[in-house]
C-alpha cells in the first residue's frame, strides 16, 4: 500500500500522532514503538543537517533527499514540512512531484513570507491571500497520486485571530486536505504564557471556527492535558516537532558531560539504562537481520 493511501486511511479512523522525527534512524525508532506515523520536522532536520537554525536554509534537494531516507527506512507514512515552498509556484510544483517521488504520505506548506522563521522566533509573516492561495493551488494541481495529502498551514495569528481562523478556511475551500493553523499570539500575549485551561479554551474556539480537519502546530496539550483531550477538542493530527530532538539532544550533552567528568561512558549507562546502549541493539533497530539475511541468501560462502 502507497504510505499516501495508508496515510488517509489512518485520518479517517482517528487522530493522528506523528511523532518528529528528523533522519532515518529517529524514525525507525518511531516505528518501531508503534507510531502510525511521523512529521519529518524542519527544525530537526536543519539542526541535524546543518547544526542551524530554523530558518528555512535547507535547499529543495536537501530536504527531498532526507525525506527519502526517512521514508525508506519505514512502513508507516511521513508528513513532510517543506516550509514555502522553496521559491514561486513553479519551485512550488517541482517540489511536490520531487516528494511524491520521495514516496512520502504527505506534506504541509505555509503562507509564511520570505525569509520564513520558525514561530518560535520573531520576525513571521504572512504573504496576502492571493499569493497563498496561488501558491496552495500550485500545489495541489501538481500531485499525480491522488492520495497525496496536502496540508495548508497558516501563521496569520501575526495578524490576528480572525484572520488564522479565515485563511484556514479559505485555505480548505481551495482544496487543501487539512490545515494547519499556528497559534503562538492571542491577542497580544504569547500561548504559552496562557494558563493551560486557558490554551485548550483558544484552541477549542479555533477549531470550532474551522470548517475541516485541523493539523496541530507543533506541540502537544498543554501540561495537565493529554492526547485524548486534543481528540475531544476535533484535531485530526498532532505532531510533535522538537520534541524527539530535544529528548535526543538531552540524552547525548548528559552523555558526553558524563564522559568528560569521569573518563568514562560507564557512568552515564549506569544512571541511564535503556534498550540501545548495546550497538547491537542499535543496529538491530537499524534493520541489521533484514539485511544479514539478504547477505545469507546470495552469498554461497554463508548459506
């Protein structure tokens, strides 16, 4: 089965939750935990690939051939972020046929102007309506599989939330399969210093305004909330973006604090035992018996 179709099957039976993943072996992990799916971040990706920031200075290549591996790597579909675009409607089109291509289930594109920033950073906006829209329809006009899910994400909470909530809805009457609409300014104050009863309060209104299915942004319910709280709510799909990476990044500075303090790794595994501290079981994760098998099969010296 295409991981498109498996993707939009998954969407009709539930809520979707994509963990983040940013290379090939955080998503065979992902896998092999059981997540129906996973969200390729743009932000892991550029700091895994490029040690930089979220600011969108991966190229087109860059983030097809990364999508790729991923893909490969995996039985359960991606939803890949390729930020704007990467340039007019024709970039546009080239990089959904490219990520069809990559076998991906799906991707999001935003209405971000140029340079885009991650809305954790000031300095967001938003194109006008016509030029997202022309961008969204490029999009949409370029897929050849039909199953091919297109998420139209939209920052324009830098305007207002009337207008988060109208482009959304424009964005789905053009066509798009989901939205996915960033809330990190209310009315002036920032989300995340809202209380978290207050969060859920915004999000309900936001989505009770939106006439289709809704992506998360990025993050999960706010602390004293969990998944099945966001279900209620009506989210379609919840990724989360950086927090794989973060546990990951945290993980090795403790690893390598460790190492420099005591001269040796034994410590750390001692505080911190887990499944893959063998490199067998790293390479077992990574698909090492599939592919000795294969070996076996058509090497004589080794049947």
């Amino acid at each position: 089965m295409r991981m498109t179709t498996r993707l939009r099957q998954l969407l009709k039976e539930k809520m979707v939750v994509a963990p983040g993943c940013f290379d090939a072996f955080s998503a065979r992990l992902a896998a092999l935990a059981g997540c129906d799916a996973v969200h390729m971040t743009g932000l892991g990706v550029e700091a895994v690939q490029l040690g930089a920031p979220d600011l969108g200075l991966l190229s087109m290549s860059e983030v097809v051939s990364q999508a790729a591996r991923m893909q490969a790597a995996i039985d359960i579909p991606i939803i890949a972020d390729i930020d704007t675009g990467f340039g007019g409607v024709l970039n546009v089109q080239r990089t959904i046929k490219e990520m069809e291509r990559a076998g991906v289930g799906g991707v999001h594109i935003e209405d971000q102007a140029l340079p885009k920033h991650c809305p954790l950073l000031a300095g967001r906006k938003v194109v006008d309506r016509d030029e997202a829209l022309d961008r969204l329809k490029a999009a949409l006009d370029a897929r050849t599989d039909p199953d091919f899910v297109i998420v139209a994400r939209t920052d324009a909470d830098t305007i207002s939330f009337q207008e988060l909530v109208d482009r959304a809805n424009l964005y789905l009457e053009a066509g798009a399969d989901l939205v996915m609409p960033v809330l990190m300014n209310v009315e002036g104050r920032s989300m995340f210093s809202l209380p978290p009863a207050e969060q859920m309060e915004w999000l309900g209104k936001m989505i009770a305004q939106i006439d289709g299915p809704v992506m998360g942004m990025g993050s999960g319910p706010p602390r004293g909330y969990v998944l099945d709280d966001f279900a209620k709510l009506g989210f379609s799909l919840v990724m989360y973006a950086a927090g794989p990476l973060s546990a990951a990044a945290n993980a090795m500075a403790a690893y390598f604090a460790s190492l420099r303090e005591t001269g040796n790794e034994c410590a750390y595994f001692d505080q911190n035992p887990g499944l893959y501290q063998d490199p067998l079981q790293l390479m077992r994760a990574a698909r090492l018996d599939e592919y000795v098998e294969v070996e076996r099969k058509y090497t004589a010296s080794l049947k």
